[in-house]
C-alpha cells in the first residue's frame, strides 16, 4: 500500500475550547483517556470531523474544509473523492474517518 499522499493540515475551525463537553457523550467517539483531564484524546481535527459527522457542529462545512475532507479520502487506498461528491457534510466527514481508520488497520495500528 502507498503512503498516503501529504495534504495540508486543515483549519476545521474545532478549537478544543468552542466544543461542548463532554464530548464522548455527544460525538460518539470511543476513546476515554482515564489518566488525563481530558476525557476524549482525539486532536481537534478528528473532533470536528465526529461533530459533523454525528450532524453535532455549530455551523455548516466552509468550501475550503470539505476540500481538505475529500484530500484526505482521496489520499488512503480504496478511497475515492468522487463518492463523495455532493455528499452531505456528515457524509464527508464520516468518509475522513473512515478513511483514517481503514489506513490504521492496514498499517496494524488498530
């Protein structure tokens, strides 16, 4: 499998301080770090992606944001931009994630 291809770091606009808590309770993310302050342990990037993805964000995906989205699907192996175009901002977003975790458990990550 290729390395996926490198892409930008987004601007998603999650900021860790704008996002309701707690935020396994909302987003449906399944990490839980016990040993910190911070119940949930995904970067803000992935946190933005599970609120728009569980259709949780404050405000609609920028063009620029679901440009770095369909980059970053387009990027892992068997993942295609095109499937998602016109897609929903949930869709995208699930897409991303999906992505990300089929690229971990082909590397033995997960």
């Amino acid at each position: 499998m290729a390395e996926p291809k490198s892409t930008p770091q987004p601007k998603l606009g999650a900021n860790d301080d704008a996002l309701p808590g707690p935020y396994p309770a909302f987003s449906g993310c399944a990490c839980w770090d016990e040993q910190s302050d911070q119940a949930c342990v995904c970067d803000a990037e992935e946190k933005a992606l599970r609120l728009w993805a569980y259709q949780k964000a404050p405000s609609p995906m920028t063009p620029e944001q679901r440009e770095w989205c369909a980059a970053e699907i387009d990027s892992v192996e068997c993942h295609d931009r095109e499937d998602y175009e016109g897609g929903t901002d949930a869709e995208l977003a699930m897409g991303v994630l999906r992505a990300w975790q089929d690229f971990a458990r082909d590397k033995g990550l997960l």
